[in-house]
C-alpha cells in the first residue's frame, strides 16, 4: 500500500506543480489563401484580485535600456521602433499563452511576444491607454456576444474606500465606448 501511494505521488506531483510546458507555440489565425493572420491577445484576468494580480500597476516605465536576453524578433522590433515607453508584466491571455508587451506611447504602437517572439505587432488600443494610465480595474466583465463574435470589456475603477469617486469605462475590440463617472 505504501509503495502504492509513493508510485501515485511521484506521478501526480508533476502534475500538480504544473511542470509540464505549459506555454505552447504561439497560435496564428489562417486565412482562406492559407496567410497566417497575426492577431492581438487579450488576458483573462485583468482586475486586480489579490490572488493573480497583486500589484495595481499594469505596465511599468521604461527607465533605461533592455539588458536582458532578447530573441531576433524583439532585437528587431527594437531596431524599427526603438527603445518601448512601457513593458507590460507577463499576463495569461484567453488563448492560454503567456504574453509579454511592450508599448511605444508616441508612436501608438504595441508589440506582443510568446515565448519572446513577436505575434503582434499594431495599434496601441484605448483599453491599453488605460492599462498604462490608471493599472488594473478594480472589477472587470466580459460579455461576449453571438453575433459578430462581439466582446464587451467593462472595468470599474473605484476607489480604496467604498464612499469615493470612480469610473466605469466599457470597451468593444479594445476600443473606449463609453466612461461614466460616479
């Protein structure tokens, strides 16, 4: 019986750790004539909850320059577009990748990477504007509609305190449709 469980543990434990890889390669939408369509990634949790997201902050300032191990995809988006404004922390997308971000706020340009090489590189989005500028919502829905695959993202920002002032800002395909204060 013992031998039993310890056989059980061994294959298990593994398992529970999550040590298997669990970032796979990166996914591309294929079009009709077979081109590969990159498209942008969007995370599954984007409230601070104090169990994913510990910090407020989404997206940290870029003081001095990028030192560590780059791909051939990062050290080239780094020759066109240069040294980014902000880097995003790694965040858990709905596809099930681990994405990193880099943003270049003059430019409104936002690159993502899987496994450091780029799978996105575009436009940066209203609802990536306001990551960098106010961090994490405190609450955040997402609505996803039948028709036209629409997705609807509604994030409140409320204060420390339940009595102070706040905002809901929804957005649709990353693009600010509404804010209202209370």
């Amino acid at each position: 019986m013992t031998k039993f469980i310890v056989i059980l543990f061994a294959v298990l434990m593994p398992l529970a750790l999550g040590c298997g890889n669990q970032n796979r390669k990166p996914r591309y939408d294929i079009g009709e004539p077979l081109e590969i369509q990159p498209f942008k990634r969007y995370g599954i949790y984007n409230n601070r909850d104090f169990i994913r997201t510990w910090k407020h902050e989404a997206f940290s300032p870029v003081t001095e320059p990028l030192r560590r191990r780059l791909s051939e995809s990062q050290k080239d988006i780094l020759e066109r577009q240069g040294q980014p404004d902000y880097v995003r922390r790694s965040f858990k997308a709905t596809t099930g990748e681990t994405v990193d971000e880099w943003a270049w706020w003059d430019r409104e340009v936002i690159g993502q990477f899987v496994q450091r090489e780029l799978v996105f590189e575009g436009l940066l989005t209203d609802m990536d504007k306001t990551l960098i500028r106010y961090g994490y919502p405190r609450r955040s829905w997402r609505q996803a509609y039948e028709a036209g695959g629409v997705q609807r993202d509604i994030w409140d920002y409320q204060g420390f305190l339940i009595d102070t002032r706040g905002a809901i800002m929804t957005f649709s395909e990353g693009k600010l449709i509404s804010k209202q204060d209370y």
